[in-house]
C-alpha cells in the first residue's frame, strides 16, 4: 500500500489504478482507526476495484474549546490496518497540503447543515463539505463511503455533491455504511477512547434510552413525552448535557411532531465526562425501506 502525502503523487496514483478501466472507491477517515473504519473499507472493496482511504484531521471542523489537540494520530497504526485490508493507497495529506497558503474557500450546505450538529458547532459542516470536495476532487472517486453514524454529516456530503454537480461521485454514488456498534450497543467512535472506565460504562445508556423511545414512539406516544424521557435517562445515568434529540425526516432533517411513513431518524448528541457522543437510529415503520440503507 502506497502512503502519499502529496498531490501530484497521489494523481500519478490514481491514474495508474484506473489504466485499464478499474474502478476507485474512497474512504475519507481522520484517522483513530477501529473497526467501524474498517467495515467502510470491507463495504468499498466489495463494489470497486481499488480503495483509497484518505487520514486527515481537518482543523477548520473543530471549533474553539474543541480536541483538535488532543484528537488521537497514529498513522502508522492506521496504516498497517489498512494495508491489511488491502487498501491500495493512503491519503494523507498535511495541513499545508490541503490548506496552501492563501486558501480563502467555503462551503455552506444551507438548511440540512445548519440545525443539530451544525447549530451547536457553528461552522463544522461548512468545513466538512469544502474537505470532502476537494477530496473528491482530489481522488475523482467512482464509489465514496461514510459511516451512518454521522447521519446529518451524509446527508450534507450528498447534498452538496448533487448541488455542485460532483459527476464522480454521484450522489447516489456515496454509499452510506450502517453503524458499527460495540458488543453492549455504543457505536464505535475514535473518541470513545477518551472515556474513563466510569463514564464509559455510563454510556451504554445513550443506545439503550434512544431504543426506549423510539418503541414509545412506535406505540404511539408523543414524540415530545419520550424525547424528554430520553433526555432524563441520560441526566440521571451520568450525563451532563443533550445537545439535541430530535425525531427527524431521515432525508430533510426536518423535525417530526409524529411518524408520518417516511423514513425517520431519531438523532441525538450528548456530553458525558467532556467527550461529546452521537448517535442515530431509525424509526417506524419506514426504517427498513433502502433509504434507510445507506442509499441516497
């Protein structure tokens, strides 16, 4: 496996890899690698030709008073792992490299980023979106695949490659992976390691308590009475803060009142001993149609 930390290498790559008419699919990851990563790798070996995982950790998505510092780099790691799996090139590029001197560009993804996540990090999708286009205008990808974990962060890539006519990848062409969770139900996240053996067994509570009232919500009660239900759950396990909860359109994001028969989310953030968790999952009846799947 190559490990390119520059772009005229990295399109020498790429061209070499399509000489015959192979397919390319890309993994954009900040690294922290686990096996939530690797089952993106697993999925975009299955439907290209090549991979190309890309590690960055892009600092204009953390805001002030975030852990860009402390967020963990082990490249060497990361790159053994993915060698293993057979991923023909690593992408990993500096901060020089993707942000060169005089670099002034933006992207803003209007409505679907701007509630949840994108209300309480001000900024964070718009620097996600511009990293993730000049990802795949860097690798020009037929295939490109993200965790569902980040359902709202899927949702802002798919707009904006159908927005600014990213014809490689369509944006039915980025494939949404279903979350990787741990044996007793947390989804794999690399900031978990940040939590202590107490709050991590507190965790647990997040999948638990959003399972809880999504079955409240399917059996009819007000979505209003089990959010709040869900939120004292996590208070009283050891939770200092919720973000958000919120039952959404899994395509708008738009928040529901009541299941309407369309494909919802229920998508959550929460705070426990300094490290921010999120999560989603699908609700009603609607939640096993191929929108749910990971399909645009």
């Amino acid at each position: 496996m190559q490990i390119i930390s520059q772009l005229d290498m990295l399109r020498t790559t790429v061209s070499d890899l399509r000489k015959g008419g192979e397919t390319i699919a890309i993994v954009p990851t900040m690294g922290a690698l686990h096996d939530g990563h690797l089952t993106l790798v697993r999925a975009a070996k299955a439907r290209a030709d090549h991979v190309i995982a890309t590690i960055f950790v892009n600092p204009a998505q953390f805001g002030p008073n975030e852990d860009l510092d402390a967020y963990p780099r082990q490249l060497a790691e990361d790159a053994a792992m993915l060698a293993a799996e057979g991923t023909a090139a690593l992408w990993a590029p500096s901060v020089e490299a993707m942000y060169p001197d005089g670099f002034a560009s933006s992207i803003h993804v209007a409505h679907i980023g701007d509630g949840l996540c994108g209300a309480d990090r001000p900024g964070h999708f718009d620097a996600v979106a511009t990293v993730v286009c000049k990802l795949f205008n860097q690798v020009r990808p037929d295939l490109a695949f993200f965790g569902e974990k980040d359902w709202q962060q899927l949702a802002v890539i798919r707009q904006m490659a159908r927005d600014l006519d990213l014809t490689l990848p369509l944006a039915d062409t980025i494939i949404g992976v279903p979350t990787v969770r741990e044996a007793d139900g947390l989804a794999m996240s690399s900031r978990n390691r940040y939590l202590t053996a107490k709050g991590r067994a507190a965790a647990v509570t997040l999948p638990n308590a959003m399972k809880a009232a999504i079955a409240k919500i399917e059996a009819g009660h007000p979505v209003k009475e089990a959010l709040s239900a869900l939120k004292a759950a996590l208070i009283s396990a050891g939770f200092q803060s919720v973000d958000y909860a919120s039952l959404a359109d899994a395509k708008s994001l738009d928040p529901l009142d009541a299941l309407t028969g369309r494909p919802a989310r229920l998508l959550v953030a929460a705070r426990i001993g300094g490290t921010r968790l999120i999560d989603n999952m699908a609700a009603g009846k609607a939640q096993s149609e191929r929108a749910q799947s990971g399909r645009a």
